[in-house]
C-alpha cells in the first residue's frame, strides 16, 4: 500500500495479451475524456499470482492541476470470471455429448413416424409428433449452448451472404404457424429488402424473438413479427401482450446468463444466453438490438441490419 508505483511499472504488471489494448485505452482517456471501463488480467508482483481484474476510471482536469488526474478503482473479478469459464467449459462439454445421443433419438423417431405412415393409429402418430418436436427443441437448446462455447472462445463463424430479408421471414412464418399452439401469431406484410448477413444466424435472432414473445405471455394473446425497411436498412420487431420487463432490467437482459428473478418466470425454463447469443450476432453485423417493454402490457423486440444494393 505505501509503495509508489511508476506508470511503466503498472503497465508491466498487465498481462502480455492486453498490455497493447490497455495502453490505448489509457491514452484514450486522457486524450478524449472517455472513461476508462476494461477487464483483463494481471500478474501480481508480491505473489506472481495472475488475477482478473475490472478497471474503471476518469481524467479529471481541475485549474490547480495542469495536467489534472486520474482516479478510479481497479476490481479483483477473479472468482467471477472463474466461475463462468467453469460454467461455459462444463456446457460446452455437456452439450458436446449430448449432441450424438440426441440425433440418433431423432432418426429413430423419424424411422417410426415412417412406419406409422401405413398403419391406421393416430395416437401412436400424435406421440411421434409430440416426441419429434420435444427432441427438436432440445437440439436448439444444445445448438444455443454449443453457440455460447464457440463464442466464448472464439469460434463463431458468420458466413454473409446476399438475401431478401421477406424470403427468410417467410420461411420463419412455415414454421412458427405449425409450432405455436395456444397464441395468435401475426405475421405483418413484409417488402423485399437485401441484406448482406449470416442467413441462418438472422434467422435464429427471430426466431429466439418469437419464442420468447411465447413464452413470456399468456395464452390465447397475439405475438406480432413486422419488418420494416428504407433506404438505410431493416428494422425487424416481434411484439407480445405479455408480461413486460421492468425499465431495471433492461439494461442487463443481453447479459450472459442474465434472467430476471420474478416470481412468475422461475417456472419458465431457460438459461438466459438466448438474448446474449442474438445481441453477439448482431455485433457481428454491425447491426443494432433493443427493446421496449411496458409491465403488464407486453415488449416489442427490435434488431436492424444495414441496407445493400440488391444484386442486380
Ligand atoms: P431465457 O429465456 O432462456 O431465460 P433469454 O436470454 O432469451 O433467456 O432471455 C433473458 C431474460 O429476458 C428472460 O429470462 C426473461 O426474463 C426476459 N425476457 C426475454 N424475452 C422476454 C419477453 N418477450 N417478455 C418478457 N421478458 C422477456
């Protein structure tokens, strides 16, 4: 504590990997009067430890101080940071195992939805569809942890293409009309509009969209999809009547493993990555995610995706 500290000796104690990016950082603050907010990790010089720390602060400029100065606190984040790579090694590896089961799950259940074809017994058929869209469902689940484990290391790929945005949401509409029993789901009228993204990626944004809209509202009430597109791109929204968020966990919602704690959505299943998952893609394309919500009255959920010259 009582030791004075140089920059240089405070810059060496940062790990190699983000010295560069805290050096610019730091500039960055002094220079353009940002605050500096960055996580990284560092060696500790009494134990030679490497800890995670959380550092934030400001340059302050006061008339007795020409070059004024900077104060902030530095965070030891490690346990934190530890804990969610535990947390995303051991999904990775779980859903890495799971993946093979499950698909030979699935095509036992096509063979027997074959043989059905022939006979005349609609309550075995009922049960092989019923048991068909369980194991669809856990696949996008273990799909969408799979995702979090690439991301986390790095190993998303977006693959752009050129598409109409219409074609896609009418693809999403095929398949949502079949699997959204108890709501009114609306599709609005869409125009054409080309955009240059990850078609599948896109596609798996809206449709974690409209199943949420699901399953944060009450039956019997309508999810409404709209696509909206000028001159500079596509504004898609899912809209529901249910539930609401409150304005507090607004900001954190696209936060990993994020839920909010409320009395009537701790028997909703789910992880809380969904919306991460759908804010990372959208980085990725230089795109925009938000939402607006009302309690009790429902929340629209909104990303855009820059417009493109169609190829043609
Ligand atoms: P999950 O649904 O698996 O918990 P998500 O990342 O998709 O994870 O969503 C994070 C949280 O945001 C949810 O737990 C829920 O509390 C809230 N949420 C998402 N969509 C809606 C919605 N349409 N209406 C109300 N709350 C929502």
């Amino acid at each position: 504590d009582e030791e004075e500290m140089t920059y240089q000796s405070v810059i060496d104690q940062v790990s190699v990997e983000y010295r560069n990016e805290v050096i610019r950082g730091a500039e960055s603050v002094l220079k353009k009067d940002l605050v500096f907010d960055m996580e990284y990790t560092i060696k500790k010089r009494n134990d030679g430890l490497t800890r995670w720390v959380k550092s934030t602060g400001k340059h302050y400029k006061t008339e007795a101080e020409p070059y004024g100065h900077f104060s902030g606190t530095i965070l030891d984040i490690t346990e934190e940071k530890e804990d969610n790579i535990r947390k995303d090694d051991f999904i990775g590896m779980v859903s890495h195992e799971l993946k093979t089961p499950l698909t030979s799950l699935k095509g036992f259940i096509q063979l027997l939805q074959l043989r059905t074809k022939t006979i005349d017994d609609l309550l075995t058929k009922n049960i092989l569809d019923k048991a068909d869209k369980q194991i669809t469902k856990m696949t996008r689940m273990i799909n969408g942890f799979l995702n979090v484990s690439r991301l986390e290391s790095g190993k998303i790929h977006i693959e752009k293409e050129l598409f109409d945005i219409s074609v896609l949401i009418s693809e999403i509409e095929d398949d949502t009309i079949l699997n959204a029993d108890g709501h009114t789901v609306i599709f609005n009228p869409v125009e054409t509009a080309w955009v240059n993204a990850d078609k599948d990626k896109i596609g798996q944004v809206i449709n974690n969209f409209i199943s949420n809209a699901i399953k944060y509202s009450p039956m019997g009430t309508v999810v409404r999809i709209s696509c909206v597109s000028d001159q500079q791109g596509s504004v898609i929204s899912v809209s529901d009547e249910g539930m609401g968020i409150e304005p507090s966990d607004i900001p954190h919602l696209f936060e990993r493993y994020y839920r909010v704690e409320k009395h009537n959505t701790k028997s909703i299943a789910g992880f809380g990555i969904g919306l991460y998952l759908c804010a990372e893609i959208m980085k990725r394309h230089n795109g925009k995610i938000w939402v607006e919500s009302e309690i009790k009255k429902g929340s629209t959920f909104h990303f855009s995706l820059p417009a493109v010259q169609p190829p043609f």
